[in-house]
C-alpha cells in the first residue's frame, strides 16, 4: 500500500453534520496547528476525523477484534462476557458468567477473531485460552499451566493471536515470554525470554503479527518485533506515556494512547508512522478499516469516519 495525502480539506456539511476530532500526520501537510511528538525523531501535524455511531455498554471493555464478516467482538473483563455484533452495531450472540466451567470466565482479557473460523479469548486468572465458533458456542480449552515440563506452561495469558499457519501465539503473563502452540493444542516453543538478548520481554501485554507471521509484542515502552520463528529482529521505542494496545490489519497497525485519546497507524513491516488521530473517548484498542476507524472506549464501541483526503490509497 502506498500512503498518499492530499491537504485535509474536510466537506463542509460533515463539520456541520458530524462531530470533528483532530488528527496528525507525518506526511508534511500544513494541516492545521499543533505540533506533537509522537515517535522518537517523528513529527506530526493536525487534521480531521468525523464521528459517525456508537454502540454497546461495558463495565470494564478489555480488547476488541473483526472477523472476516466484519462482525465485532468485544471483552468485558469486569463483566465476564464476551460480545458479538454485527457490522452495523447490533447485538447477536454473547456468552457470560464468572466462573472456571467451558462457557465462564474469570477476567477475560483479550480476543482474536480475525483469521479462520474461530474465536479465541484470553481467560487471565484461569490461566487458559477458550476456542469458541463464530457465534460463540464452546468449542475446546487450552490450558498448559500444570505441565510437567515448565517449558510448556502458560500462565495468566494476556493476549492471543493466529498465524496463517493456523499456529496461536500467546503473551505468557506469568514468565514473561510469548509461547507458540501449534494447531494440536501443545505448547512448540517459546521466545522472548531471558536467552532472546535485545529482544528479552520485560512486561510484554499484547501481540500482534503481520501478513508474513512477524510477531510484534508490545512491551513496556516499546514494541518488539519477532520474526516468524521467535527470532529477534528490532525493537521501535514508543513515547513515555505509553500505549495501551497495538492491533494489525493487514499491513497497518495502529496504537492507541488511552490516556491521550490518540490512535497512531502504522504501516508494516517497517513501523513507520503515518498517521495519528485524535478520538473523543479514550480508546482501549482500534481497528482500521480503510475509510473508517472502530475505537473500543471505555464504555462503548465508537465508530469514526476518515475523511478521503486523509485515506490512505
């Protein structure tokens, strides 16, 4: 993909229609006033988003994620629950309850519904990963904690991702690594622990790989990146404030900066800056769609639309 802007000049019956939040961009463009510093060495500059819809209430929403069909998959972890919606912001299918048994929870924590026909989540103080099926029926239990061999345990996992060798990746909470588990259910290997040198995790909270099954994992001021056997490849420093969550899309990430009400995109593999946008809630993670943006903040799923002179094409 090639990131071309043209200047932001948003219509002006969306200003009037349709709430604005200011974005920034390294593309050079004077779009406004306000510099920021986003990234080490990288200045950015101020331009429009345009609020569109919101949907759905949660306690305490901890990740999000799309499907294929563009259904949204949303965690509560204060809830315990686990919701499906469609593209259009309606609730279709749920599945809660506290509790250790195959359709309860104790703080779910993260999801990934984005590759095959599965939907995995997180379950933090089970120590397990839940496999469900698109509408969210139980379908099978990964939990490795008790293993004999401690190579192979997973404890307090906080976040789960597919390859597109059908492999899970997972950030192991408790020995600070990321485990790789193949497609029977058995932990293959682990990276990012004490033997990885530059790449060895110091508080790894999210994962995320590319089209060529590169790991990203977002460690405490920064983000690491793996290559598709574990190894070590790069680390990107992130700013002092920290992010809350990276989420891929192909070959864009965007970071979101809960406290700043800041989604950055990013595009891969290189993790170079592009674009970063201003939202009206705090945004717990994102999804980038192209022409549009979905924030899960706080409370809600937030929907925002990208004005074309501000798309990448």
């Amino acid at each position: 993909m090639n990131w071309i802007f043209a200047p932001p000049t948003p219509d002006a019956r969306e200003r009037r229609n349709a709430k604005e939040f200011g974005a920034t961009t390294n593309s050079g463009l004077a779009a406004g006033s306000g510099l920021r510093t986003r990234f080490p060495h990288r200045v950015t500059m101020q331009a429009f988003l345009v609020f569109l819809m919101t949907f759905g209430h949660f306690l305490g929403a901890a990740d999000m994620d799309r499907d294929v069909q563009g259904n949204i998959y949303v965690v509560d972890r204060a809830a315990n629950m686990v919701v499906e919606f469609s593209p259009t912001g309606d609730s279709i299918h749920a599945v809660s309850g506290f509790g250790n048994g195959n359709l309860q929870f104790d703080e779910p924590v993260a999801i990934c519904a984005s590759r095959g026909n599965d939907v995995y989540v997180a379950d933090l103080n089970n120590h397990r990963i839940q496999r469900f099926n698109r509408t969210l029926d139980y379908v099978s239990t990964i939990y490795t904690r008790e293993d004999p061999d401690e190579r192979k345990r997973i404890g307090y996992p906080r976040d789960v991702v597919v390859t597109r060798q059908g492999d899970l990746l997972v950030i192991d909470g408790e020995n600070r690594r990321v485990a790789k588990v193949n497609v029977l259910g058995q932990v293959e290997r682990s990276f990012g622990d004490i033997k990885a040198g530059l790449g060895t995790l110091v508080d790894p909270q999210r994962i995320e790989v590319d089209e060529s099954d590169n790991a990203y994992v977002l460690d405490r001021g920064r983000v690491v990146k793996f290559d598709p056997f574990g190894n070590f490849v790069a680390q990107f420093p992130l700013s002092a404030t920290g992010p809350l969550a990276i989420a891929a899309s192909q070959d864009t990430m965007t970071v979101s900066y809960e406290h700043e009400h800041d989604i950055a995109l990013l595009s891969l593999p290189e993790f170079a800056p592009v674009i970063t946008y201003s939202v009206e809630g705090a945004p717990v993670t994102a999804v980038f769609m192209g022409d549009r943006i979905i924030a899960l903040e706080a409370g809600r799923v937030a929907v925002y639309s990208i004005p074309k002179e501000m798309r990448p094409r």
